[in-house]
C-alpha cells in the first residue's frame, strides 16, 4: 500500500494530499504543525465539525466562505447567534448548509467561552489531553494511521461533558492531528522527523 505520493513540484508527501494546491499548502503548512492560539483552534475545531461526513477538500475550499459567514470564528460573536444567524447560514451556499452543524457551531461556541473561563485557555485545555506535546506516530503506514486513540477518546468525552457538540473521538483526532498535538507524517514525505 503506497504512504507516500511525489506531488508534480517533486516533493514527497503523505498518500492523501494529491495534486490539488490548498491540500498541499494545509499539509506542507498546517497539518501536523502545533498550534496554540485560541482562535485558530476553535477555526480548526469547527471546519473538522463541518468536515463529518464530507471529504476534507471540500471543507478547504469552503474555508475562506467559512470565516467569511461566521464573524472570523470570533467565539463571543458566534455565541450570540439567534434563529435569524442560523436562518442567514442556511441560505449561505458558500458553506455546509447542515442546520444541526450550524447550531453546533453556536453552542460549541457558548462551550469554548466557558473552557476559557474556567481553564484560563482552550490551547491548555486541549493540550492536556497530551499532556502539553505532540504525540509522534513513528512508522506509520497508510493502513496503520489511527481513527481514533486513548487520547482522542478522552478528549472528545472531555468536550462533550462541557456542551461540546459532533466531537466524537475520530473527529476530535483529525483535530488532533491537524494542530499538531499528533504528527502523523508518514516515513518518506518530506515532513516526517524520524
């Protein structure tokens, strides 16, 4: 089974990333690369809401349409939604138009507030679940990367018991690996540090 695909620039990279620019860019950027900043956390977060059911290149070319319609995922913002915001999001073609991903968005919005308060930040909240640094996977092959963990199913059931919601543990992990609180590079791509 292939785990490393050469991209037309030449450069080895994990099998999923393809030819296409914004996958490139998330994986040569963002993808594995450890975040800490409260807000890109809670983007990260939502677009991987949004991407449940939905390839991943879908939700990256809806980015921009994404933080565009929900107030530069400004958390107080969002938590102040009513009927009308969701009825606006609704007729927004630009992003998913699933009412119960949208509301989701909202409570999990009023949730990362109260995280916040309580914790002193989401990026510690988050991290602890890994105890402050990046879990990395080495060796992994294309049918060995995991869905879920130990970790991930700890987090999700830590989200969910503070309002949290579409924070199953698979979800919770693509979060996990997409801000780099787990490297799942693959031996051979450009990324991967043996």
């Amino acid at each position: 089974m292939t785990t490393i695909a050469t991209s037309s620039d030449g450069v080895p990279r994990c099998f999923w990333v393809g030819p296409d620019p914004q996958l490139v860019a998330y994986h040569d950027d963002e993808w594995g690369v450890p975040c800490h900043d409260d807000r890109e956390l809670f983007e990260r977060l939502m677009l991987e809401v949004n991407q449940a059911g939905l390839a991943w290149i879908t939700i990256l070319r809806k980015r921009e349409n994404f933080r565009a319609a929900f107030d530069g995922y400004d958390a107080e913002t969002i938590a102040a939604y009513d009927e009308q915001h969701v009825l606006r999001l609704m007729g927004d073609a630009g992003i998913v138009r699933n009412r119960m991903k949208i509301e989701a968005a909202i409570t999990n919005a009023r949730a990362f507030l109260e995280v916040q308060r309580a914790e002193g930040s989401f990026d510690g909240y988050v991290w602890s679940f890994v105890g402050g640094e990046a879990i990395r996977h080495l060796g992994l092959t294309q049918s060995t990367i995991p869905a879920f963990t130990p970790e991930s199913d700890a987090l999700s059931k830590g989200l969910k018991r503070r309002g949290f919601r579409f924070v199953g543990t698979t979800i919770c992990y693509a979060f996990m690996q997409s801000v780099g609180m787990v490297d799942d590079h693959l031996p051979g791509c450009f990324k991967y540090r043996g």
